[in-house]
C-alpha cells in the first residue's frame, strides 16, 4: 500500500481527461497562458518564431464564460437559505450555523457542493466527527466535539474501491489528497508536503510524503505519479461502519465517477478565447501601417526599417519611393463577429428559475419577466401572434445529449432555447427565427430579484 496509495485509480484518471479542461478555463487567464499550446495551438509562423506566439500569449485575456455561468447557476438555488423542518438536537444544531467547524453556514456549505456538481458532475463531502473519548461534556464542548461535514475537492479524489452488498454498490476504500506546506529540515524555507487519507469502513489512516517536487499550481501537473515516499503517520478507528463519503451528480458516469454537465460550453470558452487571441493579434499589427519602399539604397534595404513612434530614416537615392499600406477593416469586422456570436452563452445560461417567486411584484413596480429555456417554441416563419412571440436570429447552436440548445438574439436581448434533439425544426447561426410561449410559462420577479440573477452587461471592446 505504501507504493500506491497516492496513484490515482483508473477512473480518476479517465475524470482528468475532462476535469484538466474546466479547472484550467476556471483558474483564469494566467493557468490559460500556462497551459499553452494544449488549448491555443500556434499558427505555423509562431511555431518558428516562438518569441512571437508568446507575446501573442501575453496579450490574450479570458473572458470567462464557463466561470461566471458555473457560480451563477450554483447560486441560483440558495438565494433563499435552506430552511429546516422541526429543531435539530444539540449538538447537530451547530450546523446550521458552522457545517465545517470552520465558521462555514450549511447554506454556503451546501453551494460549494452543489458548485463542485455543476463544474465537474461530482461534489464530495464528508461526515466525519471528533472523537471524545476520555473527554467531558464540558471538555467536549470547548473544542466543538461533534459531528460535522468535510469538503472534498474533486482535484483532492485519488481514487476509490467498491462492492456490491445486497444489490448496493457501496464504497469500500476511499483516498484522498490534502496539501500543505511545512519547515524544510534542511532549512530555506517551506516545502510542499502531502498527505492522504485512506477511508475503509472500519479505519482511516493517514499516509505522509514531505517535500513533493511538486509546483504549486499542482492540479494542473495531471500525469504527475507518487509511487514511494509515503510513510503510515497514523490510524484512526473511526467506527462508521462504513465509508462516510456523500456524492452529488449532476452528470453520473458510474459510482464517485463523473463527467463535466457543460463540457460543450467550455469548449466554446476555449473557442472564444482563441479567437479573441487572434482577433487582438490583428488588431496589434493592424493599427500601424505597413511602410513600402522601393528604390532604397542597399544600406537602407539591408537596414529593414519600419514604421512606428519616433522612428525615422534617410536615404540619398533619387530612385526612392515611400509609400503606406493600411489593412481594410472588412476582415477585422468578421472576426469580431465570430467572437460575438460566442459571448451570448455568458449571459443567457443563467437566467432561468426553477420556480415562482414568493415575493410579490407591486403594480406600476420595475419588474423584470423571465422564461425558462424549455418553455420557448421554435418557428421558422412568422407564427402571426401578437403576443407572447418574438422574431430575431440564431446566434449560437450546440447540443447536451438528446438537447439541442439555440441561442436567439433580438434586438438588444438574448435568449436561450432548450428543445429536444429530435425536434422537426433544426436551424443554424444567422437564420431567422420566431419564438412563442404560452402566457402560464411567464415568471415575474421585482427589480431587486432581477438584481440577483442578472449578469453584468459585456464591455465593448475598443476598435
């Protein structure tokens, strides 16, 4: 056990191969720039010229559209904290208040799962307890001995065992990774260390390895393998019975086996990302002009000379022609349009609910009517209502499953709709569409709740 305890499984490797892509577009432009050529390939001449694909690199900001969907759809369901049927005993009241032992409400606990579950299709906690063996109730009370929850960062699952008991696939093993960082024995400073944590349903052991020639950035290292350095620090019988893991899917592959929900929407991240990298790399070399000269001097042509602040030259040939080249913009307003057509999937994800408001709206109130994505019915010709409908264009298409989803922009709105995959009507960016629903499908909320669940309106970018 010594030798394997930190490899991770099969199956936690197979999670990698989509977890890599979300927590990278997650963990914002600098792990983006780090990642380099894995999610923004250079173009032939960068590959040459390695100085230039970096400084293009340096120039490319995320705009995060996976990111701001995952926290504002795993908000959604906690603008209202959860409430409690009947009391809890003490000391199970405690968590209320603190989940963790660590000051965390079981509300924003709750949302820290449940966030985990929409970014990677799997949150994990925890039900773990202090022990208080020997102890007082006056003893016990002080260091809060009682029962609490853990989180446990999907990155932080090395991998588990299971078997079936009565028809039940249950957990029989269970590892975990935690990172932390200690005195180095030979002085310098800190080394990072880590420690994993056997789960089986009678004990949890504890296994330590020191100064890991790990960086620090180190979920993102994916093929790294710890085959030896652990070394047994303790065992614990915790007496459970069991594994006292907890699983949240949002996307079930298998037991504490999951798959990112909206992979699709992060690919289209990653697509948007390389297009504004490109669409700022032209703009970078568009805003000057390009100097042509002819007749020069073989001093001059040798010396290559190029335009930009301050910069000048002469030449005494009386066969010299000056002249400037600018780029037309036509090329540089399509691509523009290309990274356009993908923000609207920043905006539109979130703003749906999942039932009606309690508040009440005041007549004559700023009110904001919102309709769920599944609500919306396609035509591909005017419908002839008056009411209830609304015609604009299809600016993004993508499918999840057996869903197809379009993304409809009209006039100074976009909109998401949600139909089933088998559904007669297929359309494609650019093509006119109407949509109609019916007036029962309308959910009204104040300015206050529109305040909520409303993204910030996109910043242009500067021509």
């Amino acid at each position: 056990m010594a030798n394997d305890v930190g490899t991770w499984s099969g199956v936690r490797r197979e999670m990698e191969d989509s977890w890599e892509l979300v927590r990278v577009l997650r963990s914002g432009t600098r792990a983006m720039r780090a990642a380099g050529g894995k999610f923004t390939p250079a173009t032939k001449k960068e590959a040459k010229t390695r100085d230039r694909y970096a400084q293009r690199l340096a120039r490319t900001v995320l705009f995060p559209i996976y990111d701001r969907t995952v926290r504002k759809l795993a908000s959604l369901p906690f603008m209202k904290p959860p409430t409690i049927s009947g009391e809890l005993p003490e000391p199970l009241d405690r968590l209320l208040m603190n989940a963790d032992r660590q000051g965390t409400s079981l509300s924003s606990f709750a949302q820290m799962i449940y966030e985990d579950a929409i970014d990677r299709g799997l949150g994990l906690f925890l039900v773990d307890n202090v022990p208080t063996a020997g102890l007082t109730l006056p003893e016990a009370d002080a260091i809060d001995a009682r029962p609490y929850f853990r989180r446990v960062h999907p990155d932080n699952l090395v991998g588990c065992r299971t078997r079936m008991r009565n028809g039940v696939e249950e957990v029989v093993e269970l590892r975990i990774r935690n990172w932390y960082y200690e005195a180095s024995p030979v002085g310098g400073g800190d080394v990072l260390a880590d420690m994993v944590e056997r789960w089986t349903p009678e004990r949890v052991e504890r296994w330590y390895r020191s100064g890991s020639e790990h960086d620090p950035d180190r979920e993102q290292n994916a093929a790294r393998e710890y085959l030896s350095g652990y070394r047994l620090g303790e065992t614990i019988e915790h007496g459970f019975g069991r594994v006292p893991v907890v699983a949240c899917y949002t996307k079930r592959i298998g037991t504490l086996h999951g798959e990112p929900p909206m992979e699709d929407l992060a690919w289209q991240n990653v697509a948007h990302w390389n297009s504004l990298s490109m669409q700022g790399e032209a703009l970078h070399y568009c805003r000057s002009p390009i100097l042509k000269v002819a007749g020069a001097s073989s001093t001059v042509a040798e010396a290559r000379p190029e335009v930009g602040p301050g910069s000048t030259f002469t030449d005494t040939s009386s066969d010299l022609d000056i002249s400037f080249v600018e780029i037309a913009g036509t090329s540089l307003a399509a691509r523009r349009r290309a990274c356009e057509r993908k923000e609207p999937f920043a905006f539109v994800l979130p703003v749906f609910v999942v039932s009606k408001p309690e508040e009440h709206v005041p007549k004559g109130a700023p009110a904001l009517a919102a309709i769920r994505p599944e609500s919306f019915v396609l035509h591909r010709s005017d419908p002839g209502a008056t009411t209830n409908v609304l015609a604009g264009t299809v600016a993004g298409v993508s499918h999840f499953g057996d869903t197809m989803q379009y993304v409809v922009r009209t006039g100074d709105r976009t909109v998401i709709v949600l139909t089933p995959r088998a559904n007669a009507v297929r359309l494609h960016v650019d093509d006119a569409v109407w949509a109609t629903w019916s007036a029962d499908d309308v959910y009204m909320f104040s300015a206050a709740q529109a305040d909520l669940i409303m993204e910030e309106p996109a910043t242009e970018e500067a021509e």
